[in-house]
C-alpha cells in the first residue's frame, strides 16, 4: 500500500515546511509541527483500520535489498504511540525553544520520521538505516538545545548508540550470507531470514550482535551510562521523546528481530538476560531514590521499569509476553507524562534539583495532584495502566524463574518509595518557592495523559488484541522449539 510511504516521508517534508515558516513567521513552526503529527496520527488510524498491510518496492536489487514495509497490529501500536507523544514533545516545548526554532522543530520531524522507519521496516538493511538516522537527529536535539553539560551528554550517547550499531550491522551482513550460503542469494528479508536453520554457536553469536544493540537501547544496566546524562541535558522534548518512544525500539527490536529469528539461542541465554533485567530493576530504583534532580531521577526509574520488560521478553511465557507490551505502552505515556512536568517547572524556577523545590502544592495545586496521578501511576497504582504491565510480567515470568521474579518484585517497593520521595520533596512539606500554577494549555494535555493513563488501566485488551497476532507467532515458536 503506496500511503505507507507517507509515514515515513512526510515528517520529512513537514519538517522542512515547518523550518522554513519559523524562519518566515515566529510561531509558525509550532503549528505546521502540530497539525502535521496530528494528520499523521490520523492517516496511520486510518491505514490500521484497513487491517495489516505491506509495501515493498526495489531499491538496491544487486544485494537483494528492498524498501519494504510492515504494517501489523504491533506495528501500529507503536506508530500511534510514537505520534501521540511527538505531539505531546511539540506541546511542552511550544515556549521552551528561544533559538534556532525552525531547525529544532525539523529535527524532531526528522527523529519521528527515523523511528516510524524503525517500526515500520521490514527488511534488516532497511531497518539499520532508520534505526541510524534516528540517531542523528536526536543528537542534535541534545547537543543544540540541551542543558549546562548537553555536549558531553550528546557524545555520550552517540558514542554509545554507534558502537552498538555495528555490531547490528556485522550481524546483519552475516545474515545475508548465511542466507545465500543456504539458498544461493543474498536476503535482508525478515520473512525470508526467519526461515534459516543455524548451528548453535552461530546462532549464539548472531544473536549476541542484535542483543547488545537493543539493550543498549532499552537500556540494561551495564550499558545504561548514557540514559541518565541524556535525559537530564536534553531538552523537555527530546526527554519526552527518548523516554516515550526511543527506549521502546529497543524492546520492538527484540520483539520482531531477536526473539523470531533466534528462538533456540534466546532461549539459551534467557537466564542471563533475564538476570541482567532483574539487575536493572532493582539497580534502577536505588539510583532513582538517591538522586536530587528531578530528570534524573525519572531517568533512573525509566531503567528499573524496563527491566520488566526484558524479564518478560525472556521468560517465553504468554501472559509474561502480553506483560511487556502492556509495560511498553505504559511507561511511554507515563514517563512522557514525568518529563512534562519536569520541563514545565524547570521552566518555571529554572532548576531541577528537589532542594530548589518543595511546598509547591500551596501555589500550584493543579500541577500538584496531576503530578501525584503520574506518581502514582509509575508506582503501578491498581486501575492504572502501569498496574496491568507489571502484574502480568510477574504472573507469566514467575512461572518460567520463579527466584528472579521474586527478586524483581522488589523493584515495585522501590517504585513506591523513589515516587512518593519525588513527591514529597517538591510538592509537600515548608513552601521554600511560589510557582506558577498549570496554564490551560499545560492543564489540557496533563488531563489527556491522565485519561490515556486511566483509560488503558481500564480497558487493556486493546493492546492486547492489536499485539495479539504478533504474540501468537512467537508462541507458536516456543511450541516448535521446546522439547
């Protein structure tokens, strides 16, 4: 289907327009972004009420390389969430930019495009390109609007993010060989690539390539260094966007890469991956507690919650599966939410430290109980939407390792406790600053997130039933897999 394309292409070229109508008239960046996300938003509910569909078309035919796309249920789930938080990096970032607004607003078009490229792709080589030009936009969204230290954050997390992409890019080409060893051509298909028949230790180390990669995305501690600089250097928009959406191609790549195209060596290293999950769990929520910059520590508990969903992932077990796209979803909308409001007091005070910060509720009580709901719903509050993640990664996984998901659990009281002492430090306790309360811009999209935070606590099986075929595919695996 030739609008697929336009996914991809038209946040090129809306962030194009939208660059050069800054420069033309002040202010008009902020509306071309708007409305061209939300037409974006629109056109991919349209194409996914269509049902899936794919688009292939020839692009370097000499290698068997193909511009081909996939639009599943997954798939769009993970496009609506990335156009709905791009909006939300648009929203709280409409007063934030002083300089260079035109360029900014055609890097984040840019860095919406590179993703939605990411989720899209269903050829590897293809996938590696998207999942490098996300990075170059990104970057610069650190290194030009950032904070005090925003260059060494910048290279930090190139520097991070390039170094894993190599070795994605060795496993890839060693992919396509191992295909035309087996079939006499060369192919970057994921379809056709899924149907190979390894030896052990080459699968093993092939894994290993597209493994490192990802959890260097997601992050898993101990390639974890460069998130918590990042997040606190990046602008309000870049940490919406990396928390919301770019810690998610991470998770999305071990979805669709790792675990279908590596079933036996996944398996085989699920007890270290799943250790390694539980270390950043319980390793994330003690750093989050012992840190006084309010990004920062959002940024610490971004890692403890996706420690959940590498248990899940690695664990093979279906409600544990169903468990990390919950997780996914969840802590999109819910970290975006934290990183709003670090923005919009940031803004305010010009200060992220929770010393600065505290008896806040007095003068901004709207800001304060909107805050708290976000609190609550990272702490996995019941009827919230965090809640359903993390109940069904440790219902699936206990059955799988039970002592890991035990351990695990623990990270919930952290949870707990690191929220309530955000909570308490800036809000609660002597009035040390008089803040403005939230704008009706501020208080409109905070309600909307809140609703979405509510309404998927409420009414899960809507991300259960477009994942569903996803999951079924890499259950259906397990079965031929397991003895």
């Amino acid at each position: 289907m030739q609008l697929l394309s336009l996914l991809i292409f038209l946040p090129l070229i809306c962030g194009a327009v939208a660059w050069f109508t800054e420069n033309k008239w002040r202010g008009s960046g902020n509306w071309v972004s708007l409305f061209s996300l939300t037409g974006l938003l629109l056109l991919s509910l349209y194409l996914g009420s269509l049902g899936d569909s794919s688009l292939s078309w020839h692009w370097f035919a000499r290698f068997n390389i193909h511009f081909t796309l996939l639009f599943d249920g997954l798939a769009l789930l993970m496009v609506v969430l990335t156009l709905a938080l791009a909006i939300l990096a648009v929203v709280v970032s409409w007063h934030e930019i002083e300089q260079h607004r035109g360029l900014f607003h055609f890097n984040l078009l840019f860095s919406v495009a590179g993703i939605m490229g990411v989720f899209l792709a269903a050829d590897l080589f293809l996938f590696f390109v998207f999942w490098e030009v996300m990075l170059i936009p990104m970057t610069a969204l650190i290194l030009i609007w950032g904070h005090e230290k925003r260059r060494y954050a910048a290279i930090k997390f190139f520097i991070f993010t390039q170094a894993s992409s190599v070795l994605m890019l060795v496993a890839i080409i060693a992919l396509a060989l191992e295909h035309q060893t087996q079939t006499g051509f060369l192919s970057f298909s994921l379809a056709e690539l899924q149907i190979l028949a390894f030896a052990p230790k080459t699968e093993y180390w092939l894994m290993l390539g597209f493994f490192v990669a990802f959890a260097v995305k997601l992050p898993m501690v101990p390639l974890h260094s460069w998130l918590p600089d990042a997040h606190t250097q990046a602008p309000t928009a870049g940490s919406v966007l990396l928390a919301g959406i770019l810690l998610k191609t991470g998770a999305y790549g071990l979805i669709r890469i790792v675990l279908p195209l590596f079933p036996n060596a996944t398996m085989e290293f699920a007890p270290i991956a799943v250790t390694l999950g539980v270390l950043s769990i319980i390793y994330g929520a003690l750093m989050a507690y012992s840190q006084t910059d309010f990004k920062r520590l959002v940024a610490y508990s971004s890692i403890s919650h996706m420690g959940f969903v590498l248990l899940a992932l690695f664990s093979w077990h279906e409600v544990a599966l169903q468990g990390a796209i919950l997780t996914i979803v969840a802590h999109g909308i819910s970290s975006a939410a934290l990183f709003s409001m670090a923005g919009m007091i940031q803004h305010r005070i010009h200060s992220r430290e929770l010393l600065s910060m505290g008896g806040m509720w007095a003068s901004a009580p709207k800001m304060a109980t909107i805050t708290l709901i976000f609190v609550m719903a990272g702490i996995g509050m019941p009827g919230m939407a965090n809640f359903n993640g993390e109940l069904f990664t440790l219902l699936g996984s206990y059955h799988v390792f039970p002592t890991h998901t035990i351990i695990a659990a623990l990270g919930i009281i952290g949870s707990a406790v690191y929220g309530l002492h955000l909570f308490q430090r800036a809000f609660q306790g002597p009035a040390n600053i008089d803040i403005t309360d939230l704008h009706v811009r501020e208080l409109v999209y905070s309600s909307l997130l809140v609703v979405a935070l509510f309404y998927f606590g409420l009414q899960p099986h809507i991300i259960l039933d477009l994942s569903a075929d996803t999951l079924s595919s890499l259950l259906s695996i397990v079965k031929e897999v397991k003895p």
